[in-house]
C-alpha cells in the first residue's frame, strides 16, 4: 500500500488522484485522436471531460454520503466536502450518473449527437476506471473480503487480515471489457450499440464483484451497488435485445426493397 506517492513540505500528491489524473491524461489522448477521426470539434472533448469529472465526483461523494454515511455526515456538513485526509468515501455509480447528467446537458445545448458521442467515450470509461482501481489499491479502499488465497493481500490501515484485492480483479475485468467494447466500436450496427453494451457489460461485472468486496449489505444479501447493478443489467439487456431486433427487421425491409 502507498497512499502518498509523494510528500515534501505542503505538497502532498496522494495515489488515487494521481491514479485519477493518470486515467484522464491516457484516455485524453486516445479520444483526442478518435474525435479527430470523426470530424468532431476537439473543444467538446476537453469541456466534456472537464464537466464530466466535476460532475462525477460531486455525484460520487453525494452517494457515499446519501446512502452510506447520512447519519454521521448530517451532524458533520463540512466534512462532506474536506475532512482529516482530504476527500474520502466516493461510489462508481453516483459519479457515472453526475457525469451522465453534466455529459447530457451540454450535448443538448450544443446540439450534438448524444449517442455517437456515448459509443465513442464507451471504451475509455472501461479503460479510466481500470487505471483508477490501481489507485483504490495503492490507496487501500474498497478492499475485499477476507481469505486465505495466495494472492490475497493485507491492507494495513484496515486490520491485519489477508483480503481479496478487489480492486486488481476490477482492473483486470474492466481492461477486458475495454477490448471488447474497442473491438465492438468499428462493428456497430446502431448507435447507442457500444454504450449499452458497456452498461451491461459493467453491471454484470459489479455484481459479481461484489460478493468478493466488503461492502455495505442492502436487504441482508446484496450490497446496494448490486441492487443497481441488477437493474441497469435488465435495463440494458432489454434495449440491447429491442434495439438489435429492430436492426435485423430493417435489414430485412431493406433487402426487400432491393429485390
């Protein structure tokens, strides 16, 4: 575990964050090329990741704090901004729906395509989040349940038990749904396609994840990311399913018409 990369007088840079620049800096590059390829202004990227970061981290801490720790953070208000160690306690999802919100406001007012945009950011959402977990390992967050495997892992500031690092089954999980979704994007049949796809792909993962992770218990067997996870999982796989149906019936129509 190294929760501080560096510390010199009054600066200090701590391993998620630096994880977390790293992520954005890496997938920056990528997209920066991809939205060149597709004729589309480099501006956006740069607003969109700048918004979607604000945004995602705003919605992450507003989650851990609404359904994880409301009754501490209710008497104590300003720490749901900085407390003892700087910011702590963020969740995935309530950042994914911060950024999802920032992303869909300022696709409207500039008048883009909010799905060919979606499909583009897919992969490298896969791909920042792979690269973020190193950091929650680093850290020593968002740790797993005990065991006696051989690659179990002790997290000190925790206790003295030997854990599941989660946070490498994450990173690797999540670099194979990059591939995926990466070998998807080109093959597209509909937009939207790479975009669901993560979801379902994503979800699928969390909640499988979960039962290896230490986690609050929503309903005394399920944590409440994977009550969410059930959900976006039936959500996505509908729309995939509709959507896909729909394209072959085209296809078909289309073919008609030709003959």
């Amino acid at each position: 575990m190294y929760p501080i990369l560096f510390s010199h007088d009054n600066l200090t840079i701590y391993s998620w964050g630096a994880m977390l620049a790293l992520a954005l800096v890496i997938i920056s590059y990528f997209l920066y090329k991809k939205f060149l390829e597709e004729d589309i202004n480099p501006d956006h990227l740069i607003n969109l990741i700048l918004l979607c970061t604000i945004f995602g981290i705003v919605g992450a801490r507003l989650f851990y704090v609404l359904f994880y720790e409301w009754d501490y953070y209710s008497l104590h208000p300003l720490q749901i901004i900085w407390q003892q160690g700087g910011l702590a306690g963020l969740v995935w999802y309530g950042g994914f729906a911060g950024g999802l919100l920032a992303a869909i406001i300022y696709v409207r007012r500039q008048q883009l395509d909010f799905w060919k945009l979606a499909d583009l950011f897919a992969p490298y959402m896969a791909l920042a989040y792979a690269i973020v977990r190193v950091g929650c390992f680093l850290n020593g967050c968002c740790y797993g349940k005990a065991c006696a495997l051989p690659w179990a892992v002790s997290f000190p500031v925790v206790d003295d038990l030997y854990r599941h690092p989660t946070q490498l089954y994450s990173s690797f999980l999540n670099i194979i749904i990059f591939i995926v979704l990466w070998y998807l994007y080109p093959r597209r049949k509909w937009k939207g396609e790479v975009f669901v796809s993560y979801l379902v792909l994503y979800s699928a993962y969390r909640f499988v994840v979960e039962f290896f992770r230490e986690n609050l218990l929503w309903g005394s067997f399920l944590t409440i990311s994977q009550w969410i996870s059930l959900g976006v999982f039936a959500l996505g796989s509908f729309i995939l399913f509709y959507r896909s149906r729909q394209h072959k019936q085209d296809e078909k129509l289309f073919d008609k018409r030709l003959l």
